[in-house]
C-alpha cells in the first residue's frame, strides 16, 4: 500500500467481510453485516471511491466488492498510527506497557522473549 489508505471503523466491518471472502456481491455482504442497507451501499462507495475496494458490475444493480488493501497492509497501518499517537513512536514504552497492564502467562512472556530474541538475529 503506497498510499495512505483510511479506513474508517464503521467501514471496518465491510473490509473484514471482504477479507474473508473477497469478491463477494452487494446482497451478500448485506446479509452478512447488520445495518442499513442504503448506509452500507453509501459506505461501500467511500471505500471505492478512497481506493480500497474495487468493485465490478454484475448486472444494473448488483456489484460485486474486492478489497484493495490487504488485511496485512491495514494491521501494519494501524499498529504504526497506534505506536505513535500512543507511546510516541516507542514501542518498548508500548510492550512494557502491555506486559505491565495485561494478564500474561509466564509461558506466553516465555514465548514472546524467544521471538523477540530471534528477531534481533536477522538485523
């Protein structure tokens, strides 16, 4: 994703559908999500229009949807904005956070030190 792609969290739920199962038809999506369905077909054309979903006509009324950015792209997008609006770009400051607010296992701090510890041998 070159392009700074916003994806608001009312659009979220309609990415997530298309994560799933991309390629899917208006009428599928709005059985899939709870909703309005005029609000659900005036989000679906913010998502096309912002570029990330691309959608093809099946016939006069029914779309078919894709998504454009990849779930990997908008966890990667978000994680940064998180990281810096929240803890200033530190993520030491973000883990010691979690570490120090979640309830985490010794076995999964266990975990984690070994990924951390595999991550620094490819730098």
């Amino acid at each position: 994703m070159t392009k700074k792609i916003i994806i608001n969290d009312c659009e979220l739920p309609i990415m997530k559908a298309l994560w799933q199962k991309d390629g899917i038809a208006s009428p599928e999506i709005f059985a899939e999500i709870s909703g309005n369905k005029s609000t659900l077909r005036t989000l679906l054309a913010r998502l096309v229009e912002r570029g990330a979903v691309r959608a093809e006509g099946i016939n006069q009324r029914t779309y078919r949807y894709f998504a454009v950015v990849t779930e990997a792209e908008y966890i990667e997008s978000q994680r940064k904005t998180f990281l810096e609006k929240v803890f200033d770009g530190a993520a030491e400051k973000m883990l010691v956070n979690f570490v120090q607010s979640e309830d985490i296992s010794q076995e999964v701090l266990e975990r984690l030190i070994r990924r951390i510890a595999e991550g620094e041998g490819r730098q």
